[in-house]
C-alpha cells in the first residue's frame, strides 16, 4: 500500500512539475511579445520625434527625448539576456516590464506637451496589455500606475507648442496625433494581443492534457491496486481447483474415458496460465521494472512472445511477419510484453479465425504493427481509442487493455495508434522508442 502511495504521489509530482514547465515556456513567450512590442515602440518614438522637430517645426528637448530611447534600449537588450535559456519567467517579471514601459512613456510625454501630447492615449496599450499577461492584482496596479502617471502629467508639464498658422480640422497636427495614436494602438493590439492570445490558448489546451493524463494515470494506479487485490484473493480458489482436478484425473470415470481426459488436460492448462498471470500480478507489485527485466535481444524477445502467444490461444491462423533486420540488445519486459499481448488479445476477440503481427525498427522507433480481420473500429471508438470503459464488444467494464497499453507506450515516450483498413478489419500500431528498451537504458538506470 505504501509503494502504491509513493506511486501516486510521485506521478502527481511528476505532473506538477510538467505543469510549471508548460508555464515557464508561456511566461517566456510573453516576455518575447514585450520585447518585440518595445523595440517597434522605440523605432515609433524615435521616428516620431524626428518628423515632429525637423518637418513639423515642433521645438521638441531632442538630447532628453534620445536619451530616455537609449534607456530604453539598453533596458530592453537586458531583457534579450534575461529570457535566452530555459529559465522562467514569473508574473512579477511581467509586471516590472510593463512599468517600465509605463514609466519610459512617462518621460517622454512629459518632456513633449504632457497631457496635450496626443499619443498619451498610448497608457491604453499598456493596460490592454497587462490584462492579457499578468493576474488581476497586477493588472490594476499597471492601471494605477499608468492613471497616477497621466494625472501628474496634467500637473506638471508644460503644454506642446504647436504651430499657429495650421488650421483645424484634419489638417490639425493634434488631430492627426489622435489619428497616427489610434491607427498604432488598434494595429499593435491586433498584431500582438493576437499572439499572446494564440499563446494562452495553447497553454491552456497543453494543461488540460496534461490533467487529463494525470487523471488516466491515478486510474492506472487503481487499477494496480485492485489487480495486486484480486491476485492475493484469487490464488485460494485457483489451488483449490487444482488438487480437485488432481483427484479427478486419478478417478476410474475419468481415466477410462479419453474425451474427459482431454477436457481434464485443458482445463489443467487454463489453470496453469491463470496461476502464471497471478503470479505475475503479484510480482509486478512488489518489484521495479528493472528487476523485472532480463537482457535479450529484440528478435528473440518477439519470437518467444509470439511463439507463447500462439500457443495459449486457438487462434485458426496466426502470422507473425518479423521485418527486423538489425537485432538489438533489449530488456525483457513483462510490461512491454503484457501490452503487446493485450493489442494480441482484442485482435483475436474481433477475428478468431485470422490476425498478423508485424515488427519492423523505423528509424529509433520500435513499430509492431496488430492487423485482423474483424468489423474494426466504430468511429466513435475511434474518436476515444484508449479511453478506459470504451470497447466495441459492449462489456460492462472493457477497453481496459487498449488504456493500459496505450499509458504503457505514453510512458515510455511513444504511441500508440488505431486505423480501419479499407478492405475490412483493423490496424493497431504500437510505436516505441528504441532508447526506452535498450540494454544501455537499464545499465544507464
């Protein structure tokens, strides 16, 4: 109970772990947007300052408003720095970037007009932007930040001196401020809430699989538990039946009579075969994977599965097509091999009569490919192919073998994948990589 419990908590830390990587890269990638936002932001500004003071005639500070650029800059080469790596980036992060580019804005309005200065509309962006990035107490900070700023902008500046002998209207400079302001919020929130936008939706969509996946694990986990129960509950009647076929055997009803005799030797065989998966059950719960693994190598190890598959099931007509030519040192892994004989097991429920296991290497990854002849999969199946309490055969309690299989190749960093063939039956594919089984993996472990 105590190793079932260590399990638990170690897939769940195992998940978190995984969950606060997902939103590092997040945090990363809106640090990225920021940078990207501020290094447009000072080629605006610079730009701006030149086509005001130099075509326009507006007497702008031009040493100051270039310096706070420069600040800028280098403020934002530091941030270039901070996110190279794989390291996080926290909310806090955040939040002192979009400061300091509410304080960078700050400056520079107040050095052109304060207040009267029509791109003071631009604090807008910085708030739209701190909604989408930062939790809600950080983002009313950014706003009172940004309302403390342009209050005090309206105190202390100065009014921008424009040029008397413009018009109004459109041919206003203010006028066409408030325009070129609103033209760059709308385009720069587009551009760039869309993105991080795209950024939280896939952070979302990679944490609900990833609590999904921890769901179906903790299940895995249960399963265990109950399967360790019922092994310990079910080896009394198994030797009980046992010592009561015995004694039949040595009855004169039975050995004078062929037919029960091989109907006795049957059913001895069926009880071995349970006997050996209970106590199998029973060693998996009590021993690593390590130690329940042997070196082979990968031809041996498939030709023996298929040669003991065959033989414990009265399958008509079993192919087993071994397209690997490079043999590889393996462990031998009553996991592995479970899996491969449970896709084995449902193939033979939907085609008694005909099915075909194939094993090839593509590449790094270890493909063994269950092909039958049977109905195959409802597209319903299909859409929840490896669900638990999902199975085409309508029993209460099946697809079992088909979850655990593909949690089996999910952990060990591969998949597992189910087709419909065009001419009748259906195709499971278990894909492993080679790395997971190798002889070098468990030395390595």
């Amino acid at each position: 109970m105590k190793a079932s419990l260590a399990s638990e908590d170690g897939a769940a830390g195992a998940a978190s772990t995984v969950a606060g990587n997902i939103l590092h890269a997040s945090g990363r990638q809106n640090m990225r947007q920021l940078i990207a936002l501020r290094w447009l932001a000072a080629l605006g500004q610079g730009a701006a300052i030149m086509v005001c003071s130099v075509s326009c005639g507006v007497p702008l500070p031009l040493p100051a408003m270039l310096s706070v650029l420069g600040c800028l800059a280098v403020f934002n080469i530091a941030s270039v720095l901070r996110c190279r790596g794989e390291a996080a980036v926290s909310n806090g992060e955040l939040l002192w970037a979009l400061l300091a580019d509410v304080a960078c804005l700050t400056v520079q309005l107040h050095l052109s007009g304060g207040i009267s200065n029509p791109f003071a509309f631009l604090y807008l962006l910085q708030v739209m932007l701190s909604v989408l990035l930062l939790d809600q107490r950080s983002s009313w900070l950014v706003v009172g930040a940004s309302t403390a700023c342009l209050a005090a902008l309206a105190v202390f500046s100065r009014p921008l001196e424009l040029p008397a002998d413009l018009g109004s209207g459109i041919f206003s400079l203010y006028i066409q401020g408030v325009l070129l302001c609103f033209v760059l919020i709308a385009g720069l929130l587009v551009m760039f809430t869309g993105r991080i936008i795209c950024n939280l939706r896939r952070t979302a969509g990679k944490l609900a699989d990833l609590r999904q996946q921890a769901v179906e694990e903790e299940h895995v986990v249960r399963l265990g538990l109950l399967a360790s129960g019922a092994a310990h509950e079910l080896g009394t009647p198994l030797a009980t039946m046992a010592v009561i076929l015995g004694d039949w055997r040595r009855m004169p009803e039975f050995s004078s009579n062929r037919a029960l005799r091989a109907e006795l030797g049957e059913m001895e065989a069926q009880l071995r075969r349970c006997k050996t998966t209970v106590s199998s059950i029973l060693l998996c719960a009590g021993q690593t994977r390590g130690e329940l693994s042997r070196p082979t190598t990968i031809n041996a190890f498939l030709s023996g599965l298929a040669a003991e598959w065959r033989i414990a099931r009265t399958v008509a007509d079993f192919e087993f097509d071994n397209r690997i030519g490079r043999d590889v040192r393996i462990v031998s892994d009553s996991i592995i091999k479970q899996t491969i004989c449970n896709l084995l097991d449902n193939a033979f429920e939907a085609s008694p009569q005909w099915l075909r296991m194939e094993a090839s290497i593509d590449g790094e990854m270890l493909a063994v490919r269950v092909t039958d002849a049977g109905p195959g999969f409802t597209a319903a199946m299909l859409a929840q192919f490896g669900k638990p309490y999902h199975s085409s055969k309508g029993r209460e309690g099946g697809g079992l073998g088909l979850f655990l299989a593909m949690n089996v190749a999910r952990r060990l960093g591969g998949t597992l994948a189910a087709a419909n063939l065009g001419r009748g039956g259906a195709k499971v594919c278990l894909r492993l990589p080679l790395a997971a089984i190798t002889l070098e993996e468990l030395h390595d472990n």
